[in-house]
C-alpha cells in the first residue's frame, strides 16, 4: 500500500516525540511491504514564529492532500501572552474545522504492567477497555457566545451549546458502529434532566439505536452520574458517545485510570477525508529536549491511523502488541516510574519497541 502521511511536530516534546512515531511506521512499512510517504508541516507555536499564523494555508493544503496526519502537540509558554493575537491551540481548532474532524476518539485501555501506576485501586481499574467517542465540532465551544458590560458596572457573559440532529446522528452511527465491533455495548451520556441540547441528543440517539442497531445494548447515563461510574466501575463500559463539553472532561477524567497521559492516544475523524492522530497529552515544555518524553502514546497513534485511515488492522495490532512487550519486558520511561528509579529515554524506549516489531 502506498499512502501520504502530513507531520504535523508542533511545538515543545511534538518533534521529539512524533520523530519516534516515524520510526515505527517505517518499520512497519518495511515489515508488511507498504510504502509510507512522509511530509512535515507547521502548526502551533512555531508556525506563529516563522509565519504569523498557527496554521498555514500551506499545512491545510497538504493535509488535505493526504490519507492520515500525525501531531505533536502545540503551545508553550512562549506563546501564552493573554493579549497575543494568535494562539498555538487556534491552529489546532482550525484543523478539526477544515477537515470537518467531528469525531475524537479516545480508548482508555489499562495496561496490566502498568496498574500500579494508577491513583485508583488495581481491582477497580484491571481489564479496563473503554472506547470514547466525543463530539468535536458542535456544543458549547462552538456555539455563540458573548460578553457584554451591564448599566451596574458588572459583566454578563454567555456560552451556547447548539446541536442540530444530523450533527448528533453521525457521531452517534460512528459510535454504535465501532460497538459492533467490539463488545456490543454503547452508552450515551447527556444532561437531559436539565439541558434542551440534550433532550435532542436522547431523542436522536434513542431513534439511531432502534431503527439501526436494535441488537446493541444501549443505556443512558447523565453526565454527573458518569464522573462517579468511571471511577467506581470503569470495567462496565465498552463504547461511550458524548458532546463536545461533556467528552472534553470525561475522558480527562478517564485518563487517571491508566495511569500515565505519555500512554494515552487518540484519532480525530470525519465522513471522510484524512483522519488526525494525536497523543493526548500536550507540549510538556518542562521536559521539551531533555529526550526524556514517553513516546508510547504517539506510538499508539501511529497504530490508530493505521486502523482508521489505512485500513491496516493487523499492522495496528502489531505495533500495540510490542508496546505491551516492552512494558513486559520491564522497560519504563520517567513518567512511569518512581523518581529516582532507572528510566529509559525517549529513543531507548523506541528501540525496545522496533527491536520487538521485527522478532
Ligand atoms: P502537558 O500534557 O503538556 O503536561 C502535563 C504534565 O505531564 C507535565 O509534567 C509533562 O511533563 C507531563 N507529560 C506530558 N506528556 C508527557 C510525555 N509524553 N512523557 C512524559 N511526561 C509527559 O500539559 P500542560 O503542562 O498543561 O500543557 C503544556 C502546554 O501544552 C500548554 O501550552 C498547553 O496549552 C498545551 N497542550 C496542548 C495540547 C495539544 O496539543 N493537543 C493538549 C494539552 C495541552
């Protein structure tokens, strides 16, 4: 298979991290005989600096032009002047935009060699496999907003979570759709008691389900209640289909139970087009070029732009079953072990896992 990959690197461990993603897909392109062409491109704070916007027409053009895109991450301190007149994460909402990326998809699988690195209990989280699909592009970040100066000297300020119903029906079909394939179970999570967006996202959903997946188990939860489910019992979920706000601070929130943000991946995708994958975590300038950054997550994307934009399944599973390996095998970055402990850096880590792609 030959196909266009776009680099998006960005800013502070991106590059670092995003070279090892590189790495591995060359591996896998020598192993299965496919044919992988890479091009770099600007996003982020280093696209404010060398061309005054955080995404380039240039960057656009080229995405657009290919099969799958992998980042980095953006932003910094560098570019966190409240007064700025552009922001790194701009670039980063114009993609989602452009591309007509609706969808994020967030697995949170636990690791059985890393449970102990978990702030929740081993018995809770073990055997942990929830595929999240937040919405991307509608909901209160979208919505209109303002600000206005009141005659008693205070503010008013307003955000509007807006939803159409073809908007909640595609995600909610993508969702139930990768339920299908995994353990036939979604559960939508909305705040319907309260919210008028979210009597509509139950109204759809609830008709997806029973005209097109009437053999899934669908259940329904409320946002508020979910935020104690997935703590208390995270093993009972498979797929889970959220808006915008509510994906936004559930799946941070999910995040805790495998312990670490450097194992963490997730793919953005539309109807069609390319997909764009992406470690969860962001640009860690305390750690940017001390090669110590964890490049499993950006590994693990790799693997899932194989899956979604390639349809290389067996590749995918390839490159995550050498990633358990290596953490079988004992091999820990910084942020997976106490301070203090022996740690491998971010290429050592890299290796490990080429080493066990190829044996
Ligand atoms: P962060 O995720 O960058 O870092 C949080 C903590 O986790 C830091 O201590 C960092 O060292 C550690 N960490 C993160 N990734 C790691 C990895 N792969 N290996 C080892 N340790 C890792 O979040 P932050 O510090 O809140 O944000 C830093 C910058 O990143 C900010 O400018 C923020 O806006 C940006 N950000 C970007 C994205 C994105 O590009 N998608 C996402 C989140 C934050």
């Amino acid at each position: 298979m030959q196909s266009k990959i776009v680099l998006l690197p960005g800013d502070g461990i991106g590059p670092e991290v995003v070279q090892q993603g590189v790495r591995v897909l060359q591996s896998i392109a020598s192993k299965f005989g496919h044919h992988f062409e890479f091009s770099e491109h600007l996003i982020g704070g280093i696209a404010i600096d060398e061309t005054g916007d955080a995404l380039p027409n240039s960057t656009i053009v080229a995405c657009k032009s290919s099969e799958a895109i992998l980042l980095g991450a953006v932003g910094g301190p560098k570019w966190d002047d409240p007064n700025a007149k552009t922001r790194p994460e701009a670039g980063l909402l114009k993609i989602r935009k452009e591309l007509g990326l609706f969808a994020n998809l967030r697995p949170i699988v636990t690791f059985a060699e890393l449970l102990d690195s978990s702030p929740l209990k081993r018995e809770i989280i073990e055997g942990t496999d929830i595929l999240f699909f937040r919405e991307l592009t509608g909901g209160l970040y979208f919505g209109p907003s303002g600000l206005e100066e009141l005659p008693d000297g205070q503010q008013r300020a307003f955000s509007t979570a807006v939803y159409t119903t073809s908007e909640v029906e595609r995600i909610v079909r993508m969702a139930a759709q990768a339920a299908l394939k995994r353990r036939n179970k979604l559960t939508m999570v909305d705040k319907a008691n309260v919210l008028e967006a979210s009597r509509l996202w139950r109204r759809v959903s609830a008709r997806i389900m029973k005209e097109e997946f009437p053999a899934l188990e669908y259940e329904v939860v409320l946002v508020d209640s979910m935020a104690m489910h997935l703590l208390s019992r995270p093993t009972s979920f498979d797929v889970v289909v959220t808006s915008n706000m509510f994906g936004d601070i559930l799946t941070d929130e999910a995040s805790m139970l495998p312990g670490s943000l450097g194992m963490l991946p997730s793919a953005s995708l539309g109807s069609s087009g390319p997909g764009l994958y992406e470690p969860i975590h962001g640009s860690a300038p305390d750690i940017a070029g001390k090669g110590i950054a964890n490049p499993l997550a950006t590994i693990l994307a790799a693997a899932m732009l194989l899956r979604h934009s390639l349809g290389l399944e067996n590749e995918a599973v390839s490159i995550e079953t050498a990633v358990r390996s290596v953490l079988a095998a004992g091999h820990r970055t910084a942020d997976l072990v106490r301070r203090g402990q022996p740690s491998l850096g971010t290429i050592e880590i890299t290796d490990h896992v080429l080493k066990a792609l190829v044996a």
